[in-house]
C-alpha cells in the first residue's frame, strides 16, 4: 500500500484568524475559497499588498484591538466595543484614554503580574 499525502486545508475564517486580519475585509476570493497550510505559509512569508493593508490600517479583529490597547477581549466588550476597528480608531482611543480603558489596562497589568509571580513560584 502507499501513502497519498493529502493537502490541509482550512476555511477562510480560520487562515484570517491565524493571519490576525477581520475576514469580512479580506477580498471575496480569500473568503470564498479554502486555503491550504501551504498557501497560508506563503502569505505569511510573503504578504500579499491587501494583506499588509489590512494589517496597517484595519479593521483589525477583536484580538488585534485588545493587545493593541494592552487589555484583554473581555475588557474590550465591558468597554462597549464590540465592533472591529481600524488603526485610526484604535490611535484616537487611545489618544482620548477613556476611564474604562484606564481601569481595564490596570486589571490588565495585574492579571499579568499575578501570572509572572505563579509562573516564579512554580504554581
């Protein structure tokens, strides 16, 4: 008997997640077709100019927008955004340092803290 190597592939939604872009922003041919694991390594090698526009300017997902603002998603949906956002958007909150944004930053920087001293103590 021999072995046929099959081709891996991944849905849209999926390759877009692991690429770090929002998938309604990719263009129709990448949300209509499947991806294999060698395409998707070819555009991360190698990004396509949509590609590298998208990860410049947005919208960016959900976890692109919480590390960019230093918070997790479950701070970016008690902050009320629910919605992707762009660069521009995440810049100009930032610039306007909301309180909610303030506080989840510090809840943020203590859940990381806590994690630092689990991972020093063996926990």
């Amino acid at each position: 008997m021999t072995s046929h190597k099959t081709t891996q592939t991944m849905k849209p939604a999926t390759a877009a997640k692991k690429l770090g872009v929002y998938l309604e922003a990719t263009p129709a041919e990448f949300q209509e077709g499947v991806v294999s694991r060698d395409e998707l390594n070819a555009l991360q090698a190698d990004p396509p100019e949509w590609l590298r526009e998208l990860r410049r300017t947005g919208p960016h997902p959900r976890p692109v927008v919480a590390a960019r603002l230093g918070i997790s998603i479950s701070g970016l949906a008690r902050g009320g955004i629910t919605e992707p956002l762009t660069t521009e958007q995440i810049q100009a909150l930032r610039a306007a340092d909301p309180e909610w944004l303030q506080r989840e930053r510090a809840t943020q920087a203590e859940v990381q803290k806590e994690a630092e001293r689990l991972k020093s103590t063996g926990s």
